[in-house]
C-alpha cells in the first residue's frame, strides 16, 4: 500500500526526516498549509523549539487542524519537541501544545544541549539489535495513562510510547542512518489507511 508521509515543516529537522522516510520507502513531503496536510495518510512532528512550534502552530492556524486529523485517526509521529506537543499536560508549563495524547512530559529532562547523549535501546516491537538513539535537550514521559504503550525507557523513563495512532519519542531518530523507527511509524500509517479503507 502507498501511503504519503508529511514532516510539519515550521521548524527543526526537516530535511533530515523527509530523507529517513524516503529512505524507508515512503513518499514524504514537507507541511507547511491546511492543504498540503489534507494531502498525508500520517504526519511527523519534528524537533525544534516547542514553545516556538506552538506560536507558529497558532499563528498558521494549523493547530486545530492537527487536532483534527489525529481525532481522526490518521497517525502522527512526534519526536522530543514533537513528543512535548503531543502531551496533554507538560510540566511547569501551559504553553500552546495539540494535546492529543494521555502523557505528562518534562521538557529538558536530560539536561541542557551540552548533556546531550546517545543511547541503545531496546524497542518493543523492534527485532535485531539495539536502535541507537540520539538525545538532544530531550523530554521524557513523567505520567502516561493505561491506554499508552511504553516501547521504550531509559532508567525506567519512557523514552518511546504509543497510544493509538500517535507515537512519540524523546529522541530523533532522523539523526542515525537506522530507518528502523520510520519503518514502525510508516507500518502504523498503512494499518491506519487500510483501516479506514474497510469501514
């Protein structure tokens, strides 16, 4: 099954993202209107600054929009600002956020740019060794409902959760030439498509 893939393109690691995807065997393009995201079977969200990701959001007049299309069922993949975005509730923070997912995050939660780290990880779902996983200034999951699925942790922190058709993850998986977190978001789009295909 063919499906389109859009990377949210207001901020942060576009280019990276669009090339992942490609090189997972998806179609991807940038989203920058409401047409060019009516347009995508599933949606990437990525890293940035979340406080700005949020007033461009706004200011676009996108953020009601994304809403719409996760309450719809279509996929979306956030990662670190992606992942902040997607949470219902973050931390010391009312910031503009979509607010579509069962999740409490805490930005920053690993400590400024210069801590940033990388990692292997286990990842449910995911066969072979380990995902490498790069953490810039990245959140993690500090509270998450019964209905969110924890993928993945560092020292017991929720580092990859799903809860539906929404994945987000602290860490970006566009920075590393394993395609192999693209390649499960990809599978949830065409399980969403065809889904919606039979009802």
């Amino acid at each position: 099954m063919n499906v389109i893939i859009g990377v949210l393109a207001l901020q942060g690691d576009v280019r990276e993202h669009l090339a992942a995807l490609r090189a997972a065997g998806a179609q991807a393009i940038p989203v920058k209107t409401r047409e060019e995201l009516a347009q995508v079977d599933g949606l990437i969200i990525p890293g940035g600054e979340s406080t700005t990701v949020g007033k461009l959001l706004e200011r676009f007049e996108l953020m009601g929009i994304v809403r719409a299309f996760a309450r719809d069922g279509k996929p979306i993949f956030g990662t670190c600002t992606g992942m902040i975005l997607l949470a219902k509730e973050i931390e010391h923070s009312d910031q503009a956020r979509i607010g579509v997912m069962n999740i409490t995050v805490r930005r920053n939660a690993f400590g400024r740019q210069v801590e940033s780290f990388e990692e292997d990880l286990c990842i449910a779902g995911i066969i072979g060794d380990p995902v490498r996983a790069v953490f810039i200034r990245a959140p993690f999951v500090v509270a998450h409902q019964k209905e969110v699925e924890v993928l993945a942790a560092i020292h017991g922190q929720p580092v990859l959760v799903r809860e539906g058709c929404l994945l987000a993850s602290a860490f970006h998986p566009e920075l590393t030439t394993d395609s192999r977190v693209h390649r499960l978001f990809i599978d949830m789009v065409k399980e969403a498509k065809a889904a919606k295909s039979q009802s």
